[in-house]
C-alpha cells in the first residue's frame, strides 16, 4: 500500500525534490547592479529629475482658464461638435471644483514624462521589428512577457535601484505602458500594401525613403491607436505607482484606501477618469483625422 502511495502523490502532486531556484539569481543580479552600477542610476536619476522638473514647471505655468479653453478649442476642431466641447470643457472644471485641480497636473507631468520616454523608444525599436524577421522573433517574447508581468511586479526593482518618487514611477509606468506603441507600430508598417512600397521603389525611391515618406504615413492610423493605448496604460500606472511615492492623483486614492475615506478615493477616481476620458477622446480624434484621407 506503501507503493501505490507513493505512486499515487507523484501523478497527482509535482514532485517535491524537484525545484529549481530562480529566486536567488534574481536578487543576486539586482545587489549586483545596485553595488557596481550606482553611478550610472544616479545620472537616470538627475536626468529623470531634469525631465520632470521642466515639464512640471511647464504643465504648472499653464492657467486653469487656459487649458480648458484649449481643451474646447481641440475638441471642437476634431469633432465639429459643441456639446461635446463644453462637455469636456466643464469635467475638467469639475476637477478644479473638487480641489484636485494640482494633483491633476503632479498626474499629467508624470504621463507626459512617461510617454515621451515611451515613444522615445518604442517608436524605433517598432520600426525596427516591423522590417526584421530576427528583431521581432527577440523583441515580440519581451514584450508578451511585459504586456502580462503584473504591474506590482515592476515597482519593486524600481524602487530598489532608483528609490522612491517620481523618478522610478517614471521607469515603472514607461515599462508598463511601451509595448502596444511598438506593436502597433511595427503592425502598422507591415500592414502597408506591398504594391505601394515597391511603386515608390520603382520609381527610385531608398528603402529609408519608402519607409519615413510611405509606409511610416499609411501606417499613421495605427500609430496613433498605439500612442493612444500607451497614453492610457501610462495612467492607469500613475496610480499605482503612488504605492511607491509618485505624487498626483494616485497619492488620494491611497489615502482613501488606507484611511477607508470613501469619499476621497471616489473623488480622486473621478478625476482619474475625467483625464483619461479627455486625452483618449483627443487622440481618437488625431486618429479619425489621419485615417480621413486614407478612406
């Protein structure tokens, strides 16, 4: 009876001697770059720092009454309808209303900061992989990997290697939210009609001119829809990257958490909502006005 228990725990249970430890490796590789690469996190940092302190300043000097005009005036010229411009126009005043108006721009500089980063990088690395076999079959495991990591996950080296504020909230959320800008991106181009290339080709143009005055316009739609899902990802980020001291909005929903205050939790959401909303309808727009010509 002895053997058949034993056979019985080994169909049905993962054998317990069979472990392989790939916790130890992780953590080895992190102390080591903390103690042989810390001069070159200190200038990620003063970088970082630089880049959030200009577009703060920036974000800050614009007035209230300034932004929701402007607000207005992109929303109405992308959708030539008015009710949906004061629409807009009056949730961001609500926003105001409520208090949160500074939180909001602490918010907006650490998505503006993460999504240049964002497309810094990811509109090459797109390019890249949308021409080579290679780079996209080394590129696309990654970006599966990042695109499913949960984003708690990427707090945690961030926090160790940059410590805590903005400027690890900036790594973190650009690691979060760069992998749809390099897929659509690298869709986009491929999804060109071969026909279009090679008639620019025929006609004597390099294969760099038929990329950046061809294939990189047609593919302008689906650009767009991946600077669009990156700006969203980056704020769905911000907010969780208060757990690790980014400030804005996200720092009141964790205040709401771990005072149990409903009301400011519900309050700094709506915000969150309210600028979500607006900057996805804006770049929808972009999205709708470059598809035009092409329909």
């Amino acid at each position: 009876m002895g053997g058949v228990s034993v056979l019985e725990d080994w169909l049905f249970k993962f054998p317990e001697n069979i472990y392989i430890n790939i916790k130890e490796p992780i953590d080895g590789a992190i102390d080591y770059m903390l103690r042989n690469w810390e001069p070159f996190f200190d200038v990620i940092t003063k970088v970082l720092r630089s880049m959030l302190s200009g577009i703060g300043t920036f974000v800050e000097l614009i007035p209230w009454w300034l932004l929701i005009s402007l607000v207005f005036i992109a929303t109405y010229a992308m959708s030539r309808k008015i009710l949906r411009a004061i629409l807009y126009s009056v949730l961001l005043f609500f926003i105001g209303a409520i208090g949160l108006w500074d939180l909001m721009n602490q918010t907006l500089t650490v998505v503006i900061s993460s999504v240049i980063i964002s497309l810094v990088f990811g509109l090459p690395i797109g390019i890249l992989i949308s021409s080579s076999k290679r780079a996209n079959a080394v590129v696309r495991p990654i970006l599966d990997t990042m695109q499913t990591m949960p984003s708690f996950v990427y707090l945690i080296p961030a926090v160790m290697l940059l410590g805590l504020g903005n400027v690890p909230a900036v790594i973190a959320t650009t690691i979060y939210a760069i992998p749809p800008v390099i897929r659509l991106t690298s869709h986009g181009i491929q999804q060109v009609d071969v026909e279009v290339v090679e008639a620019a080709k025929s006609f004597g143009a390099t294969k760099a001119q038929a990329l950046f005055k061809v294939q990189i316009p047609q593919a302008m739609p689906t650009i767009m829809t991946g600077v669009n899902q990156t700006i969203m990802m980056a704020i769905s980020m911000v907010v969780t990257c208060s757990m690790i001291g980014a400030t804005g909005l996200g720092t009141e929903v964790l205040i709401g958490i771990n005072r149990l205050e409903s009301g400011t939790g519900f309050a700094a959401g709506i915000a969150i909502v309210i600028v979500a909303i607006i900057m996805d309808r804006l770049t929808q727009g972009i999205i709708r006005e470059e598809s035009a010509p092409n329909e």
